[in-house]
C-alpha cells in the first residue's frame, strides 16, 4: 500500500492493497509464516490496522462478490471460545440494500415509527462518566464541525443520523447477528471477527463503517431479512472505496496515549 507521508492523518493516497511479500527461497509459503527478517509483513499488517478508519462517505464503485467472500473467510479465523464461531453474517448489494434501507428510512424519518422501535441491548452506558463523555463528545462535534453542523442545527442533525440507514451510501452493506442464547464470552469474539472484517477489507483498499445505529431497528431489519427469532442483530458496517471528496472523511479520532492505559508490571 502507497502512503502519502504529506497526509497528516496517515491515509493511503489511493485505494491499494496489501501485497504480502515473497518468502526467500526454502521458507515456508503457508499464509501464516512471517518474514521477520525483512519486517515487510509487520509492517503491512501494522498499516492496515492503523489506516482502519469509520468512513461515511463511499464512492459507488461496486465491490466484487469474490472479494467481499475473501474478506468474511479471512475474518472467520478470528479467535472463538471452544470454536463456536457465533457470527451469522448477511451482505446486502443492489436492490436487497435499497429495500432494506429504504424501510429503514421509512421508520427513522416517522417520529410516530421511530418510537416503536428500541435497542435490544445495551451499547452504550445507560449513565456516561469521565474520561468516556468527554471523549464522545469531542468525537461528536469534531464531526459536526467538519459537516458544518450547529448545536442548534437539529434537522441537519437528523439528516446525519439518517445517513447511517443508507449505510452511508456504501456499495456493500453488512449485518450480523447472533443467537440470543449465547452469552457474553460469544460477543467478545464477535468483536474480534469484526475487527478481523475490517483490517481484511483495508488489506484490500477498501473501507469499512462499523455502526451500532442498526440495532435500535432491529424489528425492521428481521422483518426484511426474514430473520429466525432466535437470532438478534449486533451491528452493521458498511463496506466500500472512500469517497475522496467527503469533508467527514478527513475526520481522524485521537487515541489516549499508551501510558494512560498500559500497566506494565516487571
């Protein structure tokens, strides 16, 4: 992947993948070796989790079927208590995302539909304590500030928010879901293939947009996809190349210095 060191945030300059380099003669070729000697794959695997971004503006540019599979196979060998492997995952493209966003939208943009509608589980805490409300908030404006949305500025508020439905326009938009039965040890390594999901995709310049927004409309989203009530929907993402030209792309969150929140212990 081509960086561009004049970007400040660390961006790739264009869509590119990832190439893993080639063993030296006699090493093994299986994916899971490691050229340390030559450092390329650390760095490569470094890049791409640092260049992993929320994006929320896309480029229609399609995404081929056969790498969207590639991406969810390479994700599937992420960490799984007893190999439960507790991800269901659903890809929507062409008219199966339009129908699904378009219900979505329907129930957003009702306030009368919008009550009705509430999240199954608890992302977020019911009561938000320091350092983590100053962190969302700044989050939060550092957004609105580059969309040149006002505190007052409510309907353009609504608009944002809206976006998420339309999975902010990606090509590809992802939903996953997990059987209620399950407990939390199976949602921490859902986490992990989420994150698996994403670095995959940036190994291959692509983008992704992890949204918790999808659960609160989880009634619309089973309705639409013809989901067993004995799965329940954790999150989507979208999928798709960044649109170069979106002012909320240039959005790049702070991260707590590691001594902050490192404790080594000798």
């Amino acid at each position: 992947m081509k960086y561009d060191p004049s970007r400040a945030d660390g961006a790739p300059a264009a869509p590119a993948a990832i190439s893993a380099p080639t063993p030296p003669a006699g090493e093994s070729t299986h994916p899971s070796s490691v050229n340390e000697n030559a450092g390329l794959s650390v760095k490569y695997v470094d890049e791409a989790i640092r260049s992993r971004r929320s994006i929320r503006a896309y480029l229609p540019t399609p995404v081929p079927q056969a790498t969207i599979a590639e991406i969810l196979s390479v994700a599937s060998r992420a960490p799984s208590g007893s190999n439960i492997q507790p991800w269901q995952t659903y890809v929507l493209t062409g008219q199966a995302l339009k129908r699904l966003t378009s219900r979505l939208l329907d129930a957003f943009n009702d306030p009368a539909q919008r009550l009705m509608h509430q999240e199954e589980y608890a992302y977020y805490p019911r009561e938000w304590t320091e350092p983590y409300q100053a962190r969302r908030r700044k989050v939060g404006w550092d957004l609105y500030g580059l969309l040149g949305i006002g505190r007052a500025d409510k309907a353009r508020m609504h608009g944002q928010h809206a976006r998420n439905f339309t999975f902010f326009d990606a090509p590809v938009g992802l939903l996953f879901t997990i059987d209620r039965h399950l407990e939390q040890g199976s949602w921490l390594d859902y986490g992990m293939f989420l994150q698996s999901v994403m670095v995959a995709a940036r190994a291959r310049g692509l983008d992704t947009c992890p949204q918790a927004a999808f659960a609160t409309f989880h009634q619309a989203i089973a309705a639409e996809l013809q989901l067993p009530e004995t799965r329940m929907v954790v999150c989507g993402m979208a999928m798709g190349y960044a649109d170069p030209a979106a002012v909320e792309n240039g959005l790049v969150t702070e991260r707590a210095p590691l001594d902050e929140w490192a404790h080594f212990l000798t």
